[in-house]
C-alpha cells in the first residue's frame, strides 16, 4: 500500500525539523513525514558534538569581514550574516514564547564572542574591523581592547604563558551563543510529534524518487530493519538528508553540473573541570594563508546538554564519505558525466586547498597539541582528548570561466514546479536555517505564502519578516532586544 503525505522530509536533521515546524506553525492542518536512515534524529552533522555551535553572528568570525585593496575593511557579509542569524534567534524566540521549546539555557547560552590576534599588522586590522563594524546598533556591543590586563580578564587561559611583549589584541561581543542545535531540533521534533498529521520514521532510508504525471513524487523508502521496501507518495519533498542531499538530488534529476567536494572534521576536547572553568568564550583566531574559510582555528567553550567542554579545531582531513555514518563510496557514486569536468577542474586549480587538506590528513597528535599552544600556550596532551565531528561537503560546481568552482556557502536548490527542495553545501550552516527555511518557503509554497492567514502567522512568527533590519535601525533595536530577553542572552 502506498502511503500519502502532503509533505515528505528526508533526514531528522536540524533543517529537516525546522522546515516541518515552519510549515506546521503556517498551516496546522499539513500533514508531515519525517523519514530517517539512523536509529535516532540528529546523530549527523546537527548533532551537538559533531558541530563547533558557534551562533555565527559574524561578531568574531575575521574571514567575513575582509580588508580591501584601498586598506578599508568591508563590512558587507558581516552585516548580512548578522542580519540572518537574529531571523533565526527571532524564531527560537517565537517557539519559546509558545512553549514549543524547552527553556532556552537547554539549547542557547551567552558565551562571548572573541576575536584574538598577534602582530602588528593584524591588531591593526583588528581595530580598524571594528572601528568599521561599531558604526551600526548590530555591533555596537563590540569592544576593542590592545591592554593585556584587559585581555587577561577576558580569557585568562589564553593569556597564560605568554610573552607580555607581544603585540595582540582581541575584539569582543560579550552576548554571542553557544547553540545546541541538536536540543533546539529536537525540541521541533517533539514539539511536532504532539500535533495531529505528523509521523517520525526511523531506521528508513530514502533510496530514489520518481515525479508523477499529477506532479507528485513516489518516493522508495527502505525499512533497514526489516529489509523491507515501501513507497510514499509525497505533494512535496525536501531532501535534508546533509552530506547525502547530492546523491539524492541527483536521483531527482534536478543537480545537473553540481559535485560535492567531502571534508571531514576533528576537534580536540578538554572536559576537566579546573580548565572548563577557566575559560568561558568562543576565540576565533586568523586562518592561515592558503586555508578554506571553515578552517579558521578557535578555542570555544560548549554547553551540551547541561555539560560544559572546551573544544578547539577544526582539523580538517579527507574522506570520501558524504555523512559521518555513510559509506566510502559515496564520493565516487556520486560522479556523473555531467560533473566529472567541473571535479576535475576544481581539483587542479585549488591545489592550496589540497596541500591543505593533504597536511591536515597527516597532523600528528604532536602537531595538532602544537596548533592549540598557539591559543593556549601551557596546554598539556593529557588534558584533551581527539574527537571526530561531522561531515561537511562543499558545492564543486560549472563555472564558465574556470570550468568548475568550489563553494564553501549553502545553496538552495528546487524544481521550477516548486515540488522538491534540497540544501547543498555547509556555511555558515545551522545559524542561519530559519533564512534558508524561509527560502524554500518562498520559492516553493509561493501561492500559500502570498494568501492573507500565511502572511498573518508570518510576520507573527518572524516579526521582521521581509524588511531589511539592517537598514531598519529601530526596528532591529527592538527585535534584539526581545530576542536577547526571551533567549536568555543579555
Ligand atoms: C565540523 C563541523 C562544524 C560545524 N560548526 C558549525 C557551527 O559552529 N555553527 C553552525 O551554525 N554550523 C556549523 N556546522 C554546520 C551545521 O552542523 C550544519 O549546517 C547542520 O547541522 C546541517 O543540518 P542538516 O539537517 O542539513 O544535516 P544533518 O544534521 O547532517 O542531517 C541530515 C540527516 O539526513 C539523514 N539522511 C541522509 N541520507 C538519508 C536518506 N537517504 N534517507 C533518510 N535519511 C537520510 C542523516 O542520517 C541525517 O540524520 C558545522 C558542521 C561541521 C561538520
């Protein structure tokens, strides 16, 4: 028997789960399918040891703001992730307020957001990034201090050890977040398992979809368990299934052109109590020349589930696998005649990326203690411990000039009938899933989304909804300041 459902979502991730919440809040009488392959949701890359957590509000983050041949800082992107992640902080809010999440210190705390630097050259960057950034109320918050004592108050561990002759200085926006996305997805999960018309199935894997004449889609789930094939038949499909979304995005021939391009990534832990306390800020430093952007090193305290961790990565390595529990062949699967050029392209006109890539995968225990003494000079191997986290895979795309490129950014992809969706790609990732949401409910719910209710429960749930809160001052003005009170933040 077939089984129907408005709306399909591939993957229990943290894009799945705010997708089937946004939907469920726009329209209560939807019905929702949730298919996953694991045993639990959020076992991926939305699992809360498998991401760094970092709310990237740009407060900390040096690559989104970068310094222009006329010596001025552009502060552009800044503004615009900035601007994306108070969209989803807006609706973390709204759930609170409904009660449709638990209290937020479960999946939000305020831990402060550090950039720090060493040399002259980069402290004056440092000063002049935020001279730049000071000038609009997003950032106004954010401190500039070249004093070590100041320094030493904002991170004492980090100072430990180290020449007091030293040129450094560090910027710092004391209400930045630490996020569990793993506790705020499961919130919507369960919070969707109250409702009528929602059902979670674990242990199913999607395995291919065909649209039908009537424009609906067949999808063919396996029952790992029980080894058992089943179809559903879907009004509309989103594939959040994370690194895997390229193979099945294939399978519904919508990503002609498109490859993916897996990095794995590992971070070391510290979980002692004596050091964990020492230290309560995320510290992003300078990438080194040559390195993607998901490779800039920092030193971040984490609150999972109540426990509190440093970690600090990442060290990224090779794989050829596109989810932390998939198979070795998933690159190769995913090789098509129509995007072995623009993989072939990319790999030979990013060979810093690769030399990159081919040192990471060779870090010895020692090299990557080394790497931390640079943030935290009197480190010992003993206290830390290497943990792998999850798989991100970066869009290798057909370019016209250079025959392919690759993207670190996350794109959203659907047919022109609006009837399936999928992410590809992975930053600035998790923070800005409500905007990507959003993106998808725009281009594919496009008639509901225009009607009087959709527009109404809209702007409820996002009250800035379709206007520019960077050029709306006031407007941001109130909405930070109900978003930091109900999440907790200030
Ligand atoms: C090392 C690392 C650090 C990161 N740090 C940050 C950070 O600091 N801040 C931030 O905002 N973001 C960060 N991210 C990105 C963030 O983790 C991701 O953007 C986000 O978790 C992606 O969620 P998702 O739902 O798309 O994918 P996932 O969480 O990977 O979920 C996909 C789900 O789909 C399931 N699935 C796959 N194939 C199938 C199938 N065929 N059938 C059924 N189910 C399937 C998988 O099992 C999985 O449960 C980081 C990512 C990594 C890897």
């Amino acid at each position: 028997m077939v089984k129907t459902t408005d709306v399909l979502l591939v993957g229990a991730g943290a894009m799945s789960a705010t997708l089937g919440s946004m939907l469920k809040q726009l329209d209560p009488l939807v019905s929702i399918t949730m298919v996953e392959r694991l045993d639990k949701p959020l076992q991926e890359s939305s699992d809360g040891w498998n991401n760094a957590g970092t709310g990237h509000a740009a407060y900390c983050e040096l690559n989104y703001t970068p310094l222009q041949e006329d010596g001025s800082v552009n502060v552009d992107r800044a503004y615009g992730i900035n601007a994306r992640y108070e969209v989803s902080l807006q609706y973390w809010s709204h759930l609170v307020k409904l009660g449709a999440l638990p209290s937020p210190e479960n999946f939000i705390n305020p831990v402060p957001h550090i950039s720090f630097v060493w040399g002259k050259d980069n402290v004056d960057f440092l000063r002049k990034r935020q001279q730049a950034l000071i000038g609009h109320p997003m950032f106004a918050a954010m401190e500039f201090s070249d004093d070590s004592k100041v320094l030493n108050e904002w991170m004492p561990l980090v100072m430990q050890g180290r020449d007091p002759d030293q040129k450094m200085a560090a910027t710092r926006v004391a209400y930045g977040t630490d996020v569990n996305f793993s506790a705020v997805s499961r919130g919507m999960i369960e919070h969707l398992q109250s409702q009528d018309d929602f059902e979670l199935l674990l242990n199913h894997a999607v395995k291919d979809l065909k649209q039908q004449d009537d424009g609906r889609w067949n999808v063919t789930i396996k029952n790992e368990k029980q080894n058992t094939i089943s179809t559903i038949n879907a009004a509309f499909v989103f594939i959040g299934a994370g690194g895997a979304a390229l193979q099945l995005l294939q399978k519904a021939g919508i990503a002609k052109g498109y490859g993916g391009f897996p990095v794995s990534g590992q971070f070391l832990v510290c979980k002692k109590a004596e050091l964990v306390e020492q230290h309560l800020a995320k510290v992003y430093g300078k990438a080194s020349a040559g390195s993607p952007p998901m490779s800039v090193p920092h030193l971040d305290t984490r609150i999972i589930d109540g426990e509190k961790a440093l970690l600090f990565g990442p060290f990224a390595g090779f794989t050829t696998k596109f989810l932390k529990h998939g198979s070795a062949w998933d690159l190769f699967l995913s090789i098509k005649a129509d995007n072995i050029w623009p993989m072939i392209k990319v790999g030979i006109n990013n060979f810093d990326l690769i030399r990159y890539l081919v040192k990471q995968a060779f870090q010895t225990p020692r090299s990557r203690i080394n790497a931390l003494r640079e943030y935290l000079p009197e480190a010992r191997d003993q206290d830390w411990t290497l943990h792998t986290a999850g798989q991100r895979v970066q869009i290798i795309k057909k370019c016209p000039k250079h025959g392919g490129k690759i993207e670190f950014g996350t794109e959203v992809i659907h047919t022109s009938d609006g009837t399936l969706a999928g992410l590809l790609g992975a930053s600035p990732g998790a923070s800005i899933l409500v905007p990507i949401i959003l993106e998808i409910v725009e281009q594919c719910f496009t008639e509901q989304l225009a009607t009087k209710e959709w527009q109404e429960r809209i702007t409820k749930i996002i009250p800035s909804y379709g206007i520019s809160i960077v050029s709306h001052k006031d407007l941001f003005m109130s909405i930070r300041n109900d978003t930091l009170s109900t999440l907790k933040l200030s």
